[in-house]
C-alpha cells in the first residue's frame, strides 16, 4: 500500500501544476488591467506602469508563470496586490472556516441522504421511494443561490429563528479569541455553551444550502447501490437463514453497498471545499471561497492562484484517502 500511496503522491504534482497554469491562463483571458482595477480610475499613468512593474504584469507570460511556480516550490505563495497581506496567512486564517463549513454539509447529506436512499430501496416502487427521488431530484436541480436567499428570507428575515450570516454574533465574538480557527471545536474547548449554540445557529443555514445537493445526489447513488446488492444470492441467502430484516439490509446489504456511497461522500467533500463560493458570499462566510471570489473581482493574480492551488490540493488528497478506503472496506481489495 505504501508504494501506491507514494505513486500517487508523485502523480499529483504534473496535476497541480497543470490546474495553476489553466488558472493562470484564464485570468490572462478575463478583460481589463489589474494595476488599474487596483488603483481605481483616479490612478495616474505613470502609477499604473509602476504597479504594473511591482506585480511583474509587464513580464512575458511565461516568466509571469515561472516566477509563481518557483514561489510555490520555495512555500511562498505571495502577497495579495490588493491588501498587501501575504496570502499563505490570509489562507491559514480562513481555511478552518471553509473545513467547518464544508464538514458541517457534509454531516447534512450523509445523515439524511444515506438513510433516505436505503428506504428508497427497501421500499421500492412505493410512495415513499416515488416521493424521496422527486425531492432529490429537485435539491440537484436547484440553484444553490437562491435556495440561500429563500433560508435566509424564510428562518432569518421572516421568523428570526436563526441569524441571516457570519460565524459569530457581535455579542459573542466580544473577548472571543479563537483557539484553533474552528469556532464549534473553540467553544466545546472553553466549555462555553452560549457561545457554542451562537456558533452551530451561525452554522445552521450555510450548512444546509450547501449540503442540499450532496444530499440530493447520497439519496439516489445510496438507492441504486442497494437495490443492487439486495437482489444479490447472499442476502437472500441470510433472509432464509431467518436473520432479522434490519441486520439482513445493515450488516450484509449495506456493508457491500458503501464502496460507491464513500466515493460520492468524499468526492462531494472535496468539492464543497472548493465550490462554497455563493454560499459563502450569501452569508458572508469568511472562508477561501469567498476570498478567491475577492480575488477574481479584483483580477489579484496571488490571491487567485494561490487559493485554487491550496483547493486543488484538499481535493485530490480527499480522494487519495477515499481510495485507500476501500481496502479497510473490502479486504478483497489490495494495492501494490
């Protein structure tokens, strides 16, 4: 198993590197100067070259995206033209936001997608099975933006149950000092339980505009992958041998079934890492989402390509993990 855990490793740098350089090149194809979206239109000429020179936008392409590579390789990953803040900080400070955000809609989907796709199966053809994949199908389909913006007009505006965005009240965030980055892990370490529940009603709306769809997607692969195994000799063969129901479909069906269930879980993990931007801009969510969408708005190459680099990183690790998964799942499975 180690060797192919190190052959994957070394097959993720030409990976990475090859996302940065379409990166790059698509912010190249974005209209505009970045020096002059940086200065503003009371930015003189001869402030503009002077930036432009400062930031290398006066380089050819090529050196342009040598000079970021040589960066990354020596752990720098830049400094934002706009604040002046190196990115590797800025991203170090916003990355247990995204984890917790991401983590917590994850939770969402596989509490209620995993459940709600095996009675699917076990009941299939049925009003429930009919009902629970029209709901699914219409979570995928569903525009996470709006769907946003309907929570936040329906818990927050209208019945004020839960608070419209940020991850802490002012009241809560006065002397707060976070310990860790992750607010819910914060307040269980000092034992604060106002400032927990304050932190999970910050967390509660976010995480389920951005869980909708992976759930939507758990329930049906969850479905499909059941009703596979169920018509399977061995389950049958354990329903005649008079097992009870419920550990004929937890122990042996749904055992067999998690393969794809996992795949799913930790691709839609590694996505919702990189693909919070909207949620995170609905509810001000300080994470690297919303500061790679700062990014772009304000063409800051460092904080661009950086943020992506860091994104495709989680990603491709997350599946490199689920993948070394499957041998704790099926021991049938062996890597060499």
């Amino acid at each position: 198993m180690w060797s192919y855990f190190l052959r994957r490793l070394v097959g993720l740098v030409p990976v990475l590197f090859g996302i940065t350089l379409l990166v790059f090149l698509f912010l190249k194809l974005i209209p505009g100067d970045p020096a002059v979206a940086i200065l503003g239109e009371r930015g003189t000429p001869e402030q503009v070259e002077a930036l432009r020179e400062k930031l290398g936008l006066n380089r050819p392409l090529p050196e342009q995206y040598l000079a970021f590579v040589r960066r990354v390789l020596t752990g720098d990953l830049g400094v934002s033209a706009v604040s002046t803040i190196p990115v590797g900080e800025e991203l170090k400070r916003r990355w247990p936001a995204t984890f917790e955000l991401a983590l917590a809609a994850t939770l969402v989907a596989v509490l209620l997608g995993i459940p709600a796709g095996i009675l699917a199966a076990i009941r299939k053809n049925t009003l429930w099975d009919n009902l629970s994949m029209s709901l699914s199908l219409v979570g995928v389909s569903m525009p996470v933006f709006w769907l946003g913006l309907l929570l936040v007009y329906l818990f927050a505006v209208h019945l004020h149950w839960l608070p419209t965005g940020g991850r802490l009240s002012t009241e809560a965030g006065i002397g707060f000092k976070p310990l860790t980055g992750f607010y819910v892990l914060d307040a269980l370490l000092r034992g604060d339980f106002r400032l927990l529940a304050d932190v999970l009603a910050h967390l509660v709306l976010p995480a389920l505009t951005l869980g909708t769809i992976p759930l939507a997607i758990l329930a049906r692969i969850t479905r499909s992958a059941m009703l596979e195994v169920l018509s399977q000799d061995y389950v049958r063969t354990a329903r005649a041998k008079g097992l009870a129901e419920r550990q004929v479909i937890l122990k042996h069906a749904f055992k067999n079934a998690l393969l794809p269930v996992v795949t799913v879980v930790g691709l839609q993990f590694g996505t919702l890492l990189g693909g919070a931007i909207l949620t995170e801009t609905i509810f001000s969510w300080p994470g690297i989402g919303s500061y790679i969408y700062e990014g772009i708005l304000n063409r800051d190459y460092p904080v661009v390509q950086s943020g992506v680099l860091v994104v495709a990183l989680a990603f491709v690790l997350i599946n490199l993990l689920v993948d070394l998964s499957y041998a704790l799942l099926d021991p049938r499975i062996q890597y060499r």
